[in-house]
C-alpha cells in the first residue's frame, strides 16, 4: 500500500494522485514560458546576495525591496554553487505545485470522509489554471502555496485541530518569508491560539505555536531593522495611502470576487447549496478560534488588499484558492453524504461531486485556454525577450556601472548587470517627489529620474521615438537605439542637457 503522511491511500486515492500530477504537470508544461520581470528582479538580489553583495537590488543602495527572503535565499544559496538561477527558480516553483496535489490530497483526508469526494476534489485542485500559470514563472508564489497549504494539513493533524502546533507556526512564518500577505495567516493563527487558550492545553499550543513564528519572522523583522533601517518593505510604503471609501473598497472586492468566479464559481455555488441545505455542525466548546481560522484567512486576505488600495490580481489569491477549494469539498461531504455515510448517501454525494468537478475542470480548461495561452499573454512573453535581449546587449556594450531607467527593468538589470532606476517608484522609493510633480507620461522626456542617477540608458513604453521626441524639451539628450512592440531604448547624453540649460539660462538673462 502507499502511504502517504503516515496513512494508506485508497485505491481512488492512489489513481486521484497519479491522475492529478499528471494534469499539473502538463498544464505546467504548457505555460513553461510565463516568465516576467519580477522574476529577473528576484533574480537580480539573488546574485547580488549569493556575491556577498547583500540582500539589494543595487550594490551599495540598502532599499527594502525583498519581500520574499526565503525565496531569494533560496536561489542565491543555488547561485553561489554554480547552477543557473533561472533554471533554478523555474524548477522549484514546478516541484513546489506538484506538491500541492498531495498536500491538497492529505488536506481533504482529515476531513472529507467520502474517498471518491476526496479523489475527485483532488483532481479539481490539479486542474487550476492560475496555479499552472505561475508554476515556471520563476517567482515564489508556488512556494507560498505549498507552505500554506502545508500548514493546514498539520493543523488538521491528530486528534483534533491545533494538536500539531510548531509544525504548523513554522510552516507558516516560512509562508510569511516567501510571501508577505501570508504574515496575516500568522496573525490570524496567534490570535486563535489566544482567543482557545483556556486551559493548560489551551495556553500549551499558545506557546508552543507561536515559538516557531516568533524565532523565524522574527528574526528576520530584526535584521530588516538592522540591515534597511525599517520594519516596512519599500513596495507596501509606496502604496496609496489615502483609505478608500466603502463604496470603492466594495467595488475592488466585487472584482476579485468576479475574477476568482472564472475558475471558482461551480465550487461557489456547491458551497452555497451545501450551507444552504446542510445541517449545521453540531457547536463545539473547545478550539472554537481554530475552526474558524481558515473562513477569517479567505475573507480577510482579499479585504485586506481592498482596503489597503493594493492591486489583487490571480498570483496574490492563489494562497487562498485551495483553502477555498478544500471548505466547499468539506461542506460537500458534510451536507449529503449523511451523518452515518451509508452506502446511498456515499453514492449521492460522490455524483454531485462528479457534476461538480467537471464544471470545475471545464472553467479552468477555459481560463487557461483564454487567458493563460492567450494573445495578450504572447505579447508580454514577446515583450519579455525584448527587454532580454536588450539586457544582454547591454551586458556587452555598456561600460561598467552603467545605470538604466526603466519601469520594467527585471532583464536589464539581471543580464546588463546593471544599477537601475524603477520609473514606478517601488523600488526606488526615493523617485516619489518627482513621480508626485509630474505625470507618468512626461517623467522620461522632461528626465524627471536625474536626481535619482543620471542613467545613461532609459527604456519607454507606450509611445513611439518620435512621439517622446516631440514631447520633450531635451529632445537632443535622447538617442534611440532600437524600437519594438511599445518599447523604446534610449541613451541619454547628459552633456546635451546641460547645454540646453545654459542656453536656456542665457535667453532669460539676456536684457
């Protein structure tokens, strides 16, 4: 028999298993090619860190930009032994989804009771289409996964809830190091341990619980002091800080409720049936908290963003898609399956699940035939080997400690090796003031970035040479080197901005 965390596996589980890594592992064949800037940015701190450079995106410039310690250290430890941190990041991010199958597979085991719900559920999960999408995308987000996903297969271990406390407080502190929205599932575990410690076993799993996060992102809150000077990531202080009304942070939920619908609705709608429908469970005294936690994190993580004014697109709700997915096969399972599984009941709800499974996998078919191998998802892999390419052109031809400006500046930075300007401000959070004098469109003609670094290489997007030519009054500083798909690569020649100046400064002194 296989055994899988300690316990058998059925024979459906068995076939579930194989069955649903080998959908994963296809679909991630499929969309191999999602690679896109964050990745060569991650890259880039990598390199810099495995070269005892730091943990910085410039050598010399201690910004807080890495939100995913673990994942970077991860690939810099690879880095520094030789192997090739692309590769690298692409092969864990694929072993990392594949291991959500079994891990999604155990999850429902300790508390699904019907084995085909359990099998069926676990082909569903195989079968999601934003996890296939940013499974080889080089970024940390199937690590994310995994460890959240691990987490609750050892809170759902033993006994009752809660009976596997450090396991499951390091599983997710290291969540919390590979993906910030994760640190609230820490916050959210510590205040149920508190609201269920109400006895000696109670104030136990307390303690025990909250070791793990404590020592392991609390270390690394210690060292941010230290190291940047600040608690704050840079990216999330760059972030609207103006509080949206409740009108507008309805309309942001609304959208990722929408956009989480294009893959989830057949399971949304089980699980509205079931509650509807199901007898409610019996009330428990004991670890109320505990139960409740994975409602609070589904809820809570997308509010959150909302409310912050932070973009939510698919790759941020992937840490709480399969906790979803899990719920509504539970709810399932509890609602017609019969409090005394009796063989009807077994084959009732093994057929509902059946009808919804197939709605799943046919939605998920859809969105990755649409959206993940879609036209507009060529264009950004089209225009990620442009900026590649000009990355290694600049690798060759650049002199050494060069600067480019660019919003998307991932490959520049990682194959012209680089010190770079983000024209976004998020990893230059210093380009605020100038971004807050003057719009998006006229900060690279009026060459808004020079107190950042007079960069001899700038890269826009959105408008052809001539047009930015036109638009600026330094037309003469800007010498284009190459022109394709919305981009345009530039060198700035600073000496003709400085005549322009004096010029400038002559005709107004002039009597």
């Amino acid at each position: 028999m296989i055994a899988l965390f300690g316990g058998p596996l059925s024979r459906i589980e068995r076939v579930a298993l194989v069955l649903g890594l080998g959908i994963s592992a296809t679909l991630i064949w499929f969309a191999r090619d999602a690679v896109v800037d964050d990745t060569f940015v991650w890259l880039t701190v990598a390199r810099h860190l495995a070269q005892g450079a730091g943990l910085v995106l410039n050598p010399g410039e201690r910004v807080y930009t890495t939100v995913n310690p673990l994942w970077v250290t991860l690939l810099a430890d690879g880095m520094a032994v030789g192997l090739d941190g692309l590769t690298l990041a692409r092969a864990l991010g694929g072993l990392a989804t594949l291991l959500t199958v079994p891990l999604f597979l155990q999850l429902l085991r300790r508390t699904v009771r019907t084995p085909a719900l359990r099998a069926i559920g676990t082909l569903a999960w195989a079968s999601q289409a934003w996890m296939a999408r940013w499974a080889m995308s080089g970024l940390e987000t199937p690590l994310a996964v995994a460890l959240v996903l691990g987490g609750f297969v050892a809170l759902t271990e033993g006994a009752d809830w809660g009976e596997r406390p450090v396991r499951t407080g390091a599983l997710w502190a290291l969540a919390a190091l590979t993906r910030p929205g994760a640190v609230l599932l820490v916050g959210l575990w510590g205040t149920a341990l508190l609201i269920d410690a109400q006895n000696r076993p109670g104030l136990r799993r307390l303690v025990f619980g909250m070791l793990p996060p404590i020592a392991i992102y609390g270390s690394w809150l210690l060292f941010s002091r230290l190291y940047f000077g600040t608690f704050w990531p840079a990216v999330l202080g760059t972030a609207p800080q103006v509080n949206p009304t409740f009108g507008e942070w309805w309309h942001r939920v609304s959208v990722d409720v929408i956009r989480v619908a294009a893959t989830e609705s057949a399971l949304l709608v089980a699980g509205v049936l079931a509650l509807a429908f199901g007898r409610a469970p019996a009330k428990r005294r004991d670890r109320v908290a505990l139960r409740l936690l994975p409602v609070a994190w589904v809820v809570l993580l997308p509010s959150l963003f909302a409310a912050r004014g932070l973009p939510l697109n698919a790759r941020h709700l992937l840490l709480v898609l399969p906790i979803v997915q899990w719920l509504v096969w539970w709810a399932v399972d509890r609602t017609w399956s019969g409090e005394r599984h009796e063989a009807h009941a077994w084959m009732r709800a093994s057929f509902i699940g059946v009808i919804v499974a197939l709605f799943v996998v046919g939605q998920n078919v859809a969105v990755f035939r649409n959206e993940v191998l879609s036209g507009a998802r060529q264009q950004e892999r089209a225009e990620s080997r442009q900026l590649v390419a000009w990355g290694r052109w600049l690798g060759a031809h650049a002199r050494p400690g060069s600067t480019v400006a660019a919003t998307e500046f991932g490959p520049l930075a990682y194959y012209g090796r680089m010190r770079v300007i983000d024209l976004n401000g998020l990893f230059t959070p210093s380009l605020a003031p100038a971004r807050r004098g003057m719009t998006e469109r006229e900060l690279v003609p009026r060459l808004g970035f020079e107190r950042e670094g007079r960069a001899e290489y700038v890269v826009d997007r959105g408008r052809g040479a001539r047009e930015l030519l036109a638009a600026s009054p330094h037309a003469g500083a800007f010498e284009p080197l190459d022109e394709s798909r919305g981009l345009v690569l530039y060198r700035v020649h600073w000496d003709a901005v400085a005549a322009d100046t004096a010029a400038a400064r002559d005709t107004t002194t002039m009597p």
